[in-house]
C-alpha cells in the first residue's frame, strides 16, 4: 500500500511542531541572565532617579531610602554571583519598597506643590494681559492634570506589577515639574519690559561671572553711554583692546609662538589659522551684540533671545533663575506678595532634574553592605550566644599560630601526674 504524500509532510510538520513547544532542558540560565539584566537596568534608573527627588524634598525618608538601596545593592551581588534567582527576589522586594515610597513622594510634595505654586503665580499673571503668558499658565495646568491622570493610572494598575506602578509614578512626575517650569516661564512673560531689561542684565552679569563675554561691553552702561556703545565701530574696539596691555596668557602665548617658530613652522601656520577663526568669532560676536542690544532697547526680547541663545548655554533655567533673583532683590519676596521668589529656587532646581544639594544616595552608598556577610556575622553571634558557656567549660580556647600537637603534648605529663600520685594514695590507704 502506497502511503499518501501529504501524509510525510504533515507528519514532519507535527515533529517539528512538537519539538518547538517541548520546553528547554534545565540548566540554561541565558533566560534568567538577561531577564535579571534588564531588572536591574531598570530599578538603578528607579533608584537614581528617586535620589533625585529624595534629595531635595524627602529628608524625612532618607532611611526608607536606604533600605531600598540596600536590596538593589545585594541584587547586583546575586547577579555577580550568578545567583539570578536571589538576585530576581530582592530586585523584586526593593522595588515593592520603592513603589510606596515614590507614591508617597508624587503625593506630598508634586502634585500638592505644583498646584499650589500654580495657584500662587496665576493672580500676577491673569493681572499682566499678556497673551503669551496666559499661555503658558493653560499650559501648566494642562500639565499638573495629566500628573494627576498618571498617578491614578500607577495606582490602580496591578499590585503586583512594581515597575509598572514606578513607570507610572515617574511619568506623573516628570509632568509636575513641566507644569512648573511652564508656570515660571509664564511668570517671567507677565513682566513689564523695564522688569525684563533687568532680568536680562542680570542674566548676563551671571554669564560674566561664570567667564562668558557675550554682551560684557554693555553692561553697567546706560543713556548715551549705552547709544555710543551700539554706534561703535569694530575698528575703534580693536584699536581700544590692542592698546591694553596683553595679560600674563597672551604673553606666554606669544613666547610658545616664537618658541614654535624657530622649530616647527608648520604648527605655526596652524596656530595662525586658528587665530583667524578666533578673529572671526570675535567680530561676529561683536555685531551680535550690537543687535541685542537694539533689540533690549526696543523692547523685542523675543527677538534677541534667538540670538542669546546661541552664547548662553541652558538659557530657559538661566532666564528663570535670574527672574527670581531680579524679583527678589525687588521687594516682591514673601513678606510683600504671596509668592515666595527665594523658596521657588529649589523647585526651579528640581524641575531640571538636578540636585539642589548634596546627593543622599552618595552619603549612605559606602554604608551598605553584602547581605550574606551580614548573615554570617549574625549566625555566628547567635551561634556564640547560646553556647558560649558550655565552650569556655569544656574547651580551652587555641591561640592563632600555636600547634595542636604541642599543646597535646605539654598536656600529656600533666595529665599522668595527677593519676600516679592518685595511685600512690590509694596504695597507702591500703
């Protein structure tokens, strides 16, 4: 009888179909290795990015914290030591930790805070009619909302899924500080323009300090002063920088030059050629000045900010930051308005993601210690504990160093003594 051939084919198919499903033998833990990878990939970002937070608002759960690290600590020792499957368990453990504890944190201070600091600002600027303000004010509150939304969605996902519920509660975050910074933003809008022109001066005498020289030309100068300055010709400037006398730089400069000349003309032409791109750079940084600064005069900051930003590196956090510190110095802190300027400075800080002090992570991370070492040290006092009395008893106690074969010997003479005087006495009892 002659067998069909589809028959052989379908009963290939179904063999290899079998041997698709039919789980792996035991003993390959690649699985394993890369589930317990990507785990601790995530929980370090969930513990850094908690730090963060922590740091500059939760003083008063830096031990629930540090409990945390510590679980993530011994994770990454587990995974070391091949122990994925401990190392899966205390990953899982920090991050059950880590979830009420970043919940509490969106809680109290962002989701709170953020409304109240929007809440705070919105009177000054619904007050400014500037369009562009209220703008980003709807912004704001559009995005507290969604942190709220996020919160709600991290909270009632499953109980059990930790770094979905982290996920969540870190998005929520992220919203609350763009509603911040779109909040600052808007307050900086509802300026009036005399306001702003301090803002600005104020922002580049902060670049001055820092060792930037876009625009130094023009500070503390104002009036007709300020009017020469802008109708300057770049000749008069670098007839007026050439006469001053060369700093200590340039003169060791010039002395590595003809040092360089005298033996090596080709690094001489590339040092000129670089001094022509310098020359460059200067002369078109002097005519951007000048257009700034007309642009500051009449008002158009918007205009000038396009070209500001391409001398003041992180211009959003360093135009708002100025703000604060122009308002401030103003009078309007908290005993004159509702709004405390100074105490928006670390949220300012916070909503960048940066550090507003010194990281808690970094003063408790050389404390913590390996799980097993701990362990050990407790077994072994436990162990002393319980019969430690029975030891000193029964047990004298070896000295490092020392043999056990001499100490037997020095304790066999010792030991037949005592029989052969027992001996002796009872003979004589006899």
């Amino acid at each position: 009888m002659r067998k069909a051939p589809g028959a052989s084919v379908f009963l290939k198919a179904a063999a290899l179909l079998i041997m698709l499903a039919w789980p792996a033998p035991p003993g390959f833990a690649s699985t394993d290795q890369l589930t317990t990878e990507r785990m601790l990939g995530e929980n370090k970002y969930f513990v850094y990015f908690a730090d963060v937070c922590i740091t500059n608002f939760g003083e008063k759960k830096v031990e629930q914290f540090k409990d945390v690290y510590q679980l993530h600590f011994n994770a990454e020792v587990s995974y070391l030591q091949s122990d994925y499957k401990a190392a899966y368990k205390r990953i899982y453990q920090s991050q059950t930790q880590e979830a009420e504890l970043v919940a509490g944190i969106l809680k109290d201070f962002y989701l709170e805070n953020s409304k109240d600091i929007l809440d705070q600002i919105a009177p000054d600027i619904i007050r400014s009619k500037q369009s562009r303000a209220k703008l980003y004010l709807t912004l704001a509150y559009r995005d507290r909302a969604l942190a709220l939304n996020y919160y709600t969605i991290g909270d009632a996902s499953n109980p059990k899924l930790y770094s979905y519920k982290l996920y969540k509660y870190i998005d929520a975050i992220n919203m609350a500080r763009r509603a911040k910074r779109y909040g600052f933003l808007a307050l900086y809008e509802s300026q009036t323009s005399e306001v702003k022109q301090k803002i600005f001066n104020h922002l580049f005498e902060m670049e001055r300090e820092a060792g930037g020289q876009f625009y130094n030309r023009f500070l503390n100068k104002s009036g007709d002063d300020f009017l020469k300055e802008i109708n300057r010709q770049y000749e008069e400037y670098e007839k007026e920088a050439g006469s001053e006398p060369a700093p200590k730089a340039d003169k060791k400069d010039a002395a590595d030059k003809k040092d360089a000349a005298e033996k090596k003309p080709e690094i001489v032409k590339e040092k000129e050629g670089h001094g022509f791109e310098r020359k460059v750079e200067k002369r078109v940084r002097f005519r951007n000045e000048k257009t700034v600064a007309q642009y500051l005069l009449n008002a158009e900051f918007e205009k000038g900010e396009d070209l500001i930003r391409d001398y003041v590196e992180d211009f959003n956090f360093k135009i708002i930051r100025a703000t604060f510190e122009v308002l401030a110095a103003k009078g309007k802190d908290s005993r004159d308005s509702a709004a405390g300027y100074d105490s928006f400075l670390q949220h300012h800080t916070d909503n960048y993601g940066r550090l507003a002090k010194h990281s808690v992570l970094e003063s408790f991370a050389g404390s913590v210690k390996v799980e097993d070492y701990v362990e050990k040290g407790g077994d072994k006092d436990a162990k002393g504990g319980g019969t430690g009395d029975k030891d000193a008893k029964g047990k004298e106690e070896v000295k490092p160093g020392t043999d056990d074969k001499a100490v037997k010997k020095d304790a066999k003479p010792e030991d037949k003594a005592p029989d052969k005087k027992d001996e002796k006495k009872g003979e004589g009892a006899k």
